[in-house]
C-alpha cells in the first residue's frame, strides 16, 4: 500500500493489523482519482471510514488542503496517525475515534462543508444509503464535491439518495465504487 500520486507519491504507507480493515487497492485508488481529480486546488476532505487512512492521504497528496479522518477501531486510529506522519501531514489533519453517525453529527454543528467525501465502511454492516441521506440532508458538499462509496460488487445503491445524484458506477473485481454529487441546478450554499 502506497501513495499512488501526488506531493508524497510513492511513500509506503501501513495496514491497519488483523483483519478488521480492507484497504483500498492502489489500483481502485488510482481508478477513484482519476474520475475525480486527479489534482486539486485546495479544500477539505472527510474519510468517514479511515481504516489506514490511505484515501484521505492520496486526497492530501494530490492538493486537498484538509481531512478529516473518522474510525471506531484503536487501531485504525493509531495506523492513521503513524500514517500521517510518515507524510508530514498531521497539521492538514484531524483524526477521530467515532461512530460514523455520530461523527456526522459533531461535523453538522461545526458547519463544514467537504469537496470529498470518502464512504468505504465495512461491507457486512453497511448503512450507505443512510450516510449519503444524512450528507445530503445537512447539505455538507460543496456545490462541487463528491461523495465516494466504496462497496461490495453486489450491492446496488439508488440513482439518487436526497439532493444528489449518481454520476459513476465502477466495478473492479468484487469492489463496486459509485461517486455521487448534487443534482444539476441545485441552487444549495455556496463553497
């Protein structure tokens, strides 16, 4: 595992240990940013399901000014923020022991709005129709992020969840990424 591009490209990054987390191959992180990026000038960036934090640092890599790192496993959290030194990257971070829906809450009051939102949960217990609903009902996209849904081949999630629609459905093996964004002529808050 690897930073696939960027200002830290070709660093090695750490797996989070035992079996609790599957990080995302370099290649679906590759395939991931070359729809939507590659590079970018600034912003912010939420990793809802950090496991070794490998999405939220290639977003950091290729010019996103911030992210905010969210798991509910220890180690997860250490193995992001070993990761995230290994960058030189723990002042563009915040990094969070939570709930995923928990966490949205705490976001909500701080009135963030992200430019990437990577969504990658476990594949057993997932609730992704219910995190894009909770993203899209408190409007934290920027009127020109994306939302990154990492999830089994299998599973099929709605054209549109709430004001957002999805713009690309990918599958690489037994991986299926679906990336959604506001509806066209949503007149929603500005960046």
């Amino acid at each position: 595992m690897r930073v696939v591009s960027g200002f830290k490209k070709g660093l090695h990054l750490k797996a989070v240990p035992g079996t609790s987390t599957r990080p995302t191959t370099d290649k679906v992180k590759e395939a991931i940013f070359n729809i939507i990026g590659p590079y970018f000038e600034g912003g912010n960036g939420l990793d809802l399901f950090g496991g070794s934090g490998g999405l939220g640092i290639e977003a950091l890599s290729r010019g996103v000014d911030k992210v905010i790192f969210v798991d509910r496993d220890q180690k997860a959290i250490q193995t992001i923020k070993a990761n995230l030194e290994t960058c030189h990257y723990q002042n563009q971070a915040e990094v969070y022991r939570n709930d995923a829906f928990r966490a949205l809450k705490a976001i909500i009051k701080r009135d963030i709005k992200f430019d990437l939102v990577f969504l990658d949960p476990p594949y057993k217990a997932q609730k992704l129709t219910e995190l894009i609903e909770e993203i899209s009902n408190h409007h934290l996209l920027t009127n020109e992020g994306y939302i990154i849904a990492e999830h089994g081949s299998e599973v099929v999630l709605d054209k549109s969840i709430g004001n957002l629609t999805m713009v690309r459905h990918e599958l690489y093996g037994i991986i299926g990424v679906s990336i959604y964004r506001l509806n066209e002529g949503w007149e929603g808050e500005t960046k």
